[in-house]
C-alpha cells in the first residue's frame, strides 16, 4: 500500500545544481511507490554566508530583520528543487513556511514550532504536485519571520511528518546513518542499524548534529519513525531511530 513519507534533504545534499539535480532523482525514486512531501535546508554555506552579510552592519542586528534574511537560503533551494523535479517531467511546488502556516514561538533564532495549519496541509496533499517546503524557517502569529536555531530544517521535516501523520520521515545527508560518534572526526566510529529515540536524544544532547535535537524531541513524542541515510550514496545503508 502507498505509504506516506517525508523526504528532508540537507544543505550538503543540495549544495549545487549538481546535487539538487541528485536529489531530485532520489524523490523521483520514491514518488513512484509512496506519496512524498519534501522538506529542504539552503544550500551549504548559504545560512552562514548571510550571518556573515548581516555582520556588514554590526554583530547585534534587529531580530527581526536577521531572521528575515537568514531566511532566504531555503527559498532559494526550494525553488530550484521544484525546478529540478520539473525538468524531470515531475509537477512539484515550492512553499514557504508562511505558505503552509507553520507558526512559531515569536523569539527569533530559536523559535519552536506551535502549528502547522492541518487544512492547508491537506490542500497540499490533495493537490498533484510535489511539495517542496522551506526548512527552518517558520511565521508568528502576527505573521512575522522566524527561524528555528541551525539545523532547524531536520525539526520541521519531523513537525510536517507529525502534523500529515507521515509513515516516515527520512532525513537524507552527507552520511549514511548515525555513528556511535562523528565519523568525521572519529574515523573507526560504528555505523548503528538502529538506535532507539532515547538513545537518539542522548547523541542529540551531546551534539551530534547529524539530527537536530528539537526533532528527536518531537519525533518521540509523536511517535514518527525517522531514518537517517546518505542522499550521496542512496541505498548504501541507513540508520533507523525507532520508537
Ligand atoms: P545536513 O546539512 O544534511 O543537515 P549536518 O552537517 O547538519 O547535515 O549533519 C551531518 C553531519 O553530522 C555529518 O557530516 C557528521 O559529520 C555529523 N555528525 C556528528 N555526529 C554524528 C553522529 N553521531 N553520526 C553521524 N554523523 C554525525
Ligand atoms: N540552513 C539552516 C542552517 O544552516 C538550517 C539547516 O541546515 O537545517 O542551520
Ligand atoms: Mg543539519
């Protein structure tokens, strides 16, 4: 039976066209057996290039207005993935977090997720393309920008794969699982098959930013099976985060 999975791809994953034209291929793979809704980060180094921007004008920007512009890297990645997908012969649209309603706490750079509205949620599902939705960012009530802390994309693919009731949420990076430590930094670091949410949130809280800590919390607490897997070697092995 078609199942439904969400599909987040990181910034490594989509750091080039190159890459996003890779990605799309892997979504392609799946949308022919499930129904999909993805979920991107901007591409690598694009977060920290515009933190870098903002510096042109101080350390201590208006809040406001840093994570309005932090912001713009999904945009950019989403869009060109839709893109990518049509090239493909695939119908996909961008949407950004305002698009879909996901509302945050209203402390910039660190808000929590509150709500994704469900009803637009179903529209989007409802509708024949592929939705590709911004990462990290989210909206107030009062409709201002917000963003989720770094690595916040991987909190809103597991929010999303919560709020539609996803089988799965599958976190795709630049590493084929999880590692009882860094492998890059550890090279003799063992890949787990498996590892439990506790187990997960244990690594999380010690910073291993494979998976952000927020998204081990609500996987957990919604009961969302996660794995995680390498979007540059698909189907070389994975690591799944059970409940
Ligand atoms: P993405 O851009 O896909 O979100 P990140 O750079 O945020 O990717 O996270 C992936 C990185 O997490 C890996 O390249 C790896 O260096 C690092 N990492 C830290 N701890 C671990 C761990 N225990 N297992 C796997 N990767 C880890
Ligand atoms: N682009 C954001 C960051 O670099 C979010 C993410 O990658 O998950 O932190
Ligand atoms: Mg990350």
């Amino acid at each position: 039976m078609q199942q439904l999975i969400v599909q987040k791809f990181g910034g490594t994953s989509v750091g080039s066209g190159e890459r996003i034209a890779a990605v799309a291929g892997i979504i392609k793979k799946e949308s022919e057996v499930n129904s999909v809704v993805v979920v991107v980060s901007a591409m690598a180094g694009e977060t920290d290039r515009l933190i870098e921007l903002s510096k042109q004008f101080g350390d201590n920007q208006n809040k406001r207005e840093f994570d309005a512009l932090i912001s713009t890297g999904e945009k950019v990645s989403a869009s060109l993935l839709a893109m990518a997908l049509n090239s493909l012969g695939l119908k996909a649209k961008s949407y950004t977090a305002a698009q879909v309603s996901l509302k945050t706490t209203s402390n910039f750079s660190k808000a929590m997720i509150l709500d994704i509205d469900k009803a637009k949620m179903e529209e989007i599902l409802a509708d024949d393309s592929i939705p590709i939705i911004t990462g990290f960012q989210g909206i107030t009530e009062t409709g201002e920008v917000t963003t989720l802390g770094r690595g916040g994309s991987d909190t809103t693919a597991v929010a999303i794969a919560a709020s539609i009731k996803a089988n799965r949420c599958d976190i795709y990076t630049d590493v084929d699982g999880v590692y009882t430590t860094d492998p890059r930094i550890v090279p003799n670091a063992k890949k787990l098959d498996a590892i439990s949410m506790e187990g997960m949130l244990e690594l999380a809280g010690q910073g291993a930013k494979v998976i952000q800590i927020r998204a081990v919390e609500f996987a957990n607490k919604f009961k969302v099976p996660v794995r995680v897997l390498s979007s540059f070697s698909p189907g070389t092995g994975l690591s799944l985060i059970h409940i």
